[in-house]
C-alpha cells in the first residue's frame, strides 16, 4: 500500500521548483498530494496541467465548499516545503487562514506526522517572532527542518532556489514517519 504525503508549498523562492519536490517524494514510495498557498498557486497557474498530470491528483490551494466531498486521499504524512517566513509566523500564531496552514495544524493533533522546512533569508530570520513560531511549531511535535539536516537561511538576495534541498525534507518525513 502507497503512503499518501501531502506536500504543502509556500509562496517562497522554491515553490517555483515544487515539481522537483514531487518527483523526490515519489521517488522515496510517496503518493504525493499536492497543496499550495493561493499565492504560490497563482506562480503555477499556467502549468497547473502540468502538476495535476505529475501527482495524479488535483491540486489544492482553497478551502471546500461545505457540502463538497474531499477530493484528495487521507494523509499519512505532511511536509510544508518551502515553508515562508509568514506562514510559520501565522502558523506558531495559531492562525489558520489558508487551506495550506490549516491542514497541517490541525493534523499535527490528529496524529499525523509533520514536517517543515523553510526557505528565508537570515534578516527575515532575525525577527524575534521565527525563534518563537519555530518552538511553538516543535513544542506540537512538528519537525522543523532548519539548519545542516534542513535548510540553512541565506544572506539576502543570496538565495538559491533552485538549490532547495528536498531531498533533506523528504529524508526528514521519512525519519519522522519511521518514529526516529
């Protein structure tokens, strides 16, 4: 039996590559489901086809209406990759305006396993509030993948995003997953 991942991608420099974020989850067994902010959903909605096509899935970035039925499969696991600065500070603040953060908060207390790792540069990192979220976040027994096992902040207009290492967020699910 496939485990189902939902991939949860933020408006942050790598969204842009979240194709590459699939195919690595895939290539690790994953049955990815793909969700993104509405923000990191506009940057893909000319090639939405494209995404649809690579997980087998549509791909969310709003809320369902009441009545509708959940079009995507229960998840095994989650992985918010790349996960912004201002969706980690809403999310350690509890608040769960998106489809994309209300997912993962609620799941964290349902027993599913979730993980993040951002991509932000180290001036939005200084801001007293990411140390904050980032403990608040690791305190619901999220794992956050910051630093030489995730990803470590950039110096500003230095990012890479191509260079986003999904293979460190998915071997982080995969740890996770396996209790360790």
């Amino acid at each position: 039996m496939t485990r189902v991942l939902y991939l949860i991608a933020c408006a942050a420099g790598p969204a842009q590559f979240v194709d590459d974020g699939v195919r690595a989850a895939q290539a690790d067994g994953w049955d990815v489901c793909l969700i993104l902010t509405p923000s990191a959903a506009r940057w893909w909605e000319p090639r939405m086809p494209d995404l649809v096509e690579l997980t087998g899935h549509p791909v969310r970035s709003q809320y369902k209406l009441p009545w509708e039925k959940d079009q995507l499969p229960k998840a095994d696991a989650m992985l918010v990759a790349p996960m912004s600065c201002t969706t980690l500070n809403k999310w350690g603040a509890g608040i769960s305006d998106t489809l994309a953060i209300g997912l993962p908060s609620e799941a964290v207390h349902m027993g599913v396993p979730v993980a993040a790792m951002p991509y932000f540069n180290r001036a939005q990192g200084a801001q007293p509030a990411v140390a904050r979220s980032i403990a608040v976040l690791r305190e619901q027994g999220v794992l956050v993948l910051d630093g030489p096992d995730g990803y470590e902040s950039h110096q500003p207009k230095q990012g890479n995003p191509r260079a986003y290492p999904w293979g460190n967020a998915v071997a982080g699910v995969r740890r996770l997953v396996a209790g360790g």
